[in-house]
C-alpha cells in the first residue's frame, strides 16, 4: 500500500473591498444575478458571474423545479451559456455569491459537486486554471486558483 497526500490551497479575504477589482465588479455581477434567482423551494438562491478571456461578464443563478432533479445551480446555468454562446473563450474567473432567504449566510458557499464537475470540463478542454471566488450574502471571500484544487481527483474524458 501506498499512502498519496493531496494538499489544496486556497486564500481568504476580509470582505470584498480587499478584492482586486476586477475580481469585486465580478462578485456585485454574480450578486446581482442571485437576486434574479428562481428558488421558490429550497429558499437558498444563487448568482455566478463569469469573466471570459474576450472581456465578457457572463452571468447566472439557480433555476429550481418542482421535480427537483430538474432544476439546475447558478455555476453550471452560468457556464454552460458562457460555452454555447462564447465556444471559443476561455473561462478566466468565476464569482459565486449564495444565501439562504430563511437566515444569513454569512459563509463562504463553495460549488457544489456536479458544478465542480461541470467547471473542470471547461478547465480541463481549455489547459488552463479557472480562478473560482465564492462567498455568502457577506462576509469573507474564499479564492481558489483552478478548479482542480477544489476537486484534485476529477474524472474526466481520458477515463472514457
């Protein structure tokens, strides 16, 4: 047997005027976005923003469905327009702000697994890190500098 260690690194800021501000404009779009949410069930909405190599903000939020395996988050709604309308850029930066309407969010909110899954798609076609920011409603903003440092052992095509 063989023990393998797999570390990640991720850096954490204050509050959003610590942020460059690229990165802040990202996070007010991906705010913006959460209010536009459709979560009538869980109460718990969600907005992503984009920057893609072209300047583009792309943004999006959680759609949910009462047949709730149809709905679908804020992360992958956000990407998958970013692919079908931009094939040709590449994602740079992704901002995600999430929150509860039932209490504060006051927490740092990652992507869930089939968005990270969704996200290390893009990143892995693309052969470049995808810088991911997360937050709740306030609060500290979490930085991951590429997907595969949130899912370090991702299943991709080559297992195909």
């Amino acid at each position: 047997m063989k023990e393998i260690k797999i570390e990640s690194t991720f850096f954490v800021y204050n509050c959003l005027e610590d942020l460059p501000k690229d990165v802040l404009l990202l996070m007010k779009e991906a705010n913006l976005a959460r209010k536009n949410a459709y979560a009538p069930y869980s109460k718990f909405k969600v907005g992503a923003a984009i920057l893609l190599d072209n300047k583009e903000i792309v943004t999006g939020n959680n759609q949910e469905n009462a047949s709730y395996p149809s709905g679908l988050c804020a992360e992958r709604t956000a990407i998958y327009y970013a692919g079908s309308q931009f094939p040709e850029a590449k994602v740079l930066k992704i901002a995600i702000v999430a929150g509860s309407q039932k209490k504060l969010t006051n927490k740092p909110v990652p992507p869930c697994g089939a968005c990270r899954q969704a996200i290390a798609e893009y990143e892995i076609n693309q052969n470049t890190p995808i810088e991911i920011y997360f937050m709740g409603e306030t609060g500290k903003v979490v930085k991951s500098n590429s997907l595969a440092n949130l899912l370090p052992l991702v299943f991709d095509k080559s297992e195909l």
